[in-house]
C-alpha cells in the first residue's frame, strides 16, 4: 500500500483585513483631539508542529516540533499521535486543520496524544503564525494630549485654506503631516519656529471634500486634531 505522508504545517492564518499600517476608529465624527495609539495584532492560529496522517488510521501524527512554539513549549514530541482536539476525535490532518482554523490566537486547546501505551492532555493557549503592530487614531478628548502646545485651526471648515496659529513660542523644526480618514498620507510640510508667536497658512484647494487628520510634530511633543474640508 501506497503510504501517503503529507508534511502540513500546523500554522493557519485567521484572514484579517488590515489597510496599510493604519486603522482609524470610526467614532471620531465628534472628536476634537485624535491621537495615535498603536498595538500589536496577532493572527493566524499556531499549535506549532507539523503532521502527517497515518496509514489505515483516523489519527495524526507529529512529525515535526517548531522551535519556540506552544507545542515545543509544553512539551508535545515528535512521534506523538493527535487523537483528539478539544474533545473532538482527529480523523487525518485536514480535520485538525479544520479544527484549529476555528480559533484565534491565545485561545486555550485541549490536545489528546498517544504516546507509546500512554495517553496524556496538554492545556495550552495557541500561539500567532503572525503579528503586526499597527497605529490607530483614537479619540483623546479626555486625554490632555500635549502641554506645551497649543495649536488653533481655522476656519472650522476649511475651503481654499488652513491656518494654524499658535500664541506661545514653538522653535525648532515643525513637521506636519496630514492624512485622509483611510490614513492615506495627503500632504507633508516641513517649517521652522522662529521663537515667535507660530503661524502658518496651508494651502488645501486640491483636497477632496470630507474629514482630514492633522499631525504636527515639534521635538518630542506631538498634536494631532481633526478638519473638514467643505
């Protein structure tokens, strides 16, 4: 008889759409204070072994143990056999497969394994084939996001142009950077803090109508405030 033997990595990828590195909440229609948050993102469901199925058998076996994964780490072996996954009885290794695609990073599995004349249960959370860290605009409206600088935009609807005024003094390099409600980049400019009273006129005649985001950074201080563009 023909013995099929299929190396599958055990690593399935839960799909998420992510879109680029940005992800915008979608309650800052009132918001008057944005700020960037970033986290990391796990996905893609990892015991971490590889398998094959097993000839005239319903099981699986382990035929591979990935380095550092929860598998390594609680101490499946190679050569194990996967009985069951939660309970539930392993047929060959599309049915684990199948199996593990349902959960998500960090849930907790049972895994059922003979070894040799013994049969032993490990508990583990599942480990992520990926993770990404991502950045979010959140609202702060609670939040005093920044001390030292205070920013004023204008007009409340902005036709041909923005202006930033500011009444205390800002010096050194100002970076400003403004994005779409996509976190698509839409314009950067660069300016200098003469120790003055800062102020400065964005031209926005060819930005679309809707709601922008804008990001100045002086030194270590940031501030972040929505716009409209009528």
């Amino acid at each position: 008889m023909t013995t099929i033997f299929t190396q599958i990595n055990l690593l399935i990828i839960v799909c998420m759409t992510l879109i680029g590195s940005s992800v915008y909440a979608q309650t800052l229609k009132d918001c008057q204070h944005p700020c960037e948050k970033t986290r990391t993102i796990k996905y893609g469901a990892f015991i971490g072994v590889k398998i094959s199925d097993i000839p005239n058998s319903k099981y699986v076996q382990v035929i591979e143990i990935i380095p550092n994964s929860a598998a390594y780490t609680f101490g499946i072996k190679i050569n194990d056999t996967i009985t069951h996954i939660n309970g539930i009885e392993m047929k060959n290794t599309i049915h684990l497969l199948s199996e593990i695609a349902k959960q998500q990073p960090g849930n907790e599995v049972s895994v059922s394994i003979k070894r040799e004349s013994s049969t032993l249960e490990f508990n583990f959370p599942l480990g992520a084939q990926y993770s990404k860290t991502i950045t979010e605009i959140e609202c702060c409206d609670t939040i005093q996001i920044i001390d030292d600088i205070d920013i004023a935009l204008s007009p409340n609807s902005v036709s041909d142009y923005l202006l930033l005024q500011s009444s205390k003094h800002i010096d050194g390099e100002i970076i400003i950077e403004i994005t779409d409600h996509k976190g698509t980049k839409i314009h950067t400019e660069k300016s200098i803090g003469n120790k003055g009273a800062f102020f400065l006129k964005l031209d926005t005649r060819n930005f679309k109508k809707g709601n922008y985001f804008l990001k100045m950074d002086v030194g270590k201080s940031q501030y972040v405030k929505r716009f409209a563009k009528q």
